[in-house]
C-alpha cells in the first residue's frame, strides 16, 4: 500500500474531566503528546501525520516542533469525530487514529493495522490485546472487548465482560486506541454527530459505529501500550519511560 493513501491522525484535547491538560504534561522531559508523536514516527512517515486540536496551547505546541497540525472546532464530541472533521479536508482513503494519550504505543502495532487495511479494506479496524490481571478488568476507565469467532467486535464496555456467575476474573480483553477508518465511515459519522445511546452510557466512541451498523474487525496487538486517563496511569507511564531511559543510558 502507498503511503499516499492513509493520514495517521492524533487527536487532541486539554478539556479531559479525569486528568485536564493531560496531552501537554510532562513525561520524563516531553509532553505526552510529543511522545505519542515520536512513536507514530517510528512507523509512519512524520509528513503523513498530524495533530488534530481544538487547543491553541497544543497547536503553538505542535508549530514550535515542526509537528503538522490542524485546529478543528470546539464542538467535536470525540477525537473520532475530531478525525472525520480532519478529514474533511485532507482527503484519503483511509484514516489510522492513534489516541493522543497513548505515549507507550508500539510502532509495530501501528504498521500491523496498516497492513491489515489490504486484508480488510471493506472494514473499520480497532484493536486489542489480552488483560493479564484483575485490575485492569475490574478498572472503569478501561474498556473491555468482546468479539466472534471471526474477531468481529460484538460489544465493548468498561464494566468487566465477559462477566460469569462468580464476579470473579477469568478471561478477558482490552481496547488499544489504534483506528483504521475507511474514509466513507468518517462521512457517515458526520451525518451522525450526536452521540448513539450506548456510547453515550459507556463513553466509549467506537460504539457509535456499532449501533450504526458498520462491522467493526478487532486485530490482536502487543500489551505494551498504556491510554492514560488517571493520575495512576500517569505514574506508572513515567515509571516505565524511566527505567527504558535508563538502559539506554
């Protein structure tokens, strides 16, 4: 596949209610959103990449470092719908979403899905990975994931699922905030800019595609990353930085 025909799009936004400014804060001498960029780098050229922001702290940010950037409006519901904004003016086939708060995210996973767009073309593609502890299952701000015998997503939700009569943890999966959007379902999004019932329950975007209909490909990636959406993440996100610092050195 060409290059030419995917953007990889990092949406961007200070106004998180569970940890506010979070894309700009420091993580061991880089703001986060410069080290999600640095790692989508590793995998895609920098000219196919941008910043889509409604910030004007991290669109100065992104012009001071040379990052491609674009302001969209302040009335985007998503970084979903930040991307089919996005998309409407820079035209390709297809749209990879990296999450802006995904600084641990492997570059691997990254050319996976984009290798996996000329096996599923016809497909929206998100992925996943297995959960190896209670914690995560029982966490809610992590999304959990169920799929078919064909890895077709069937439902995805921050209550722990799949769920059994004991409450207890046995087998599960999480979401990692890599995208591929086909670039008609970013148009069709945009006909459908309130949020669908479910995803406004379980604040989880990917499911305004599934009310919608689309069929939705789960792809199987590495456990490294780490979406930061607490404090704690945070903590455990600049631990982890620090020690690969560290054997570097």
């Amino acid at each position: 596949m060409m290059e030419n025909e995917y953007l990889l799009i990092i949406p961007a936004r200070l106004a998180s209610t569970r940890l506010p400014n979070k894309p700009l804060l420091d993580i061991e001498g880089k703001t986060m959103i410069e080290r999600t960029f640095d790692n989508c780098c590793k995998a895609v050229s920098r000219n196919h990449i941008y910043v889509a922001t409604d910030s004007l702290e991290i669109y100065n940010l992104c012009i001071s470092k040379s990052i491609n950037v674009e302001l969209t409006s302040e009335s985007c519901l998503t970084g979903t719908d930040r991307v089919a904004e996005f998309a409407e003016k820079h035209k390709a086939n297809y749209y990879i979403n990296v999450q802006g708060d995904e600084p641990l995210i492997n570059p691997d996973d990254i050319k996976l899905v984009i290798n996996s767009i000329k096996v599923y073309p016809e497909s929206i593609i998100n992925c996943y990975t297995e959960i190896l502890d209670q914690d995560q299952f029982f966490s809610l701000s992590i999304p959990k994931v169920t799929f078919d015998t064909n890895f077709k997503l069937l439902y995805m939700s921050r209550s722990p699922i799949p769920g059994n009569k004991n409450g207890n943890f046995q087998k599960a999966w999480r979401q990692v905030c890599i995208y591929s959007f086909p670039a008609d379902s970013l148009k069709k999004l945009n006909l459908n800019k309130s949020k669908s019932n479910l995803e406004e329950i379980e604040d989880i975007e990917i499911l305004r595609f599934l009310e919608m209909g689309f069929s939705i490909q789960m792809l199987e990636v590495s456990g490294n990353s780490l979406a930061v959406d607490t404090e704690s993440d945070l903590l455990q996100v600049r631990e982890i930085i620090r020690k690969l610092s560290n054997e570097k050195s």
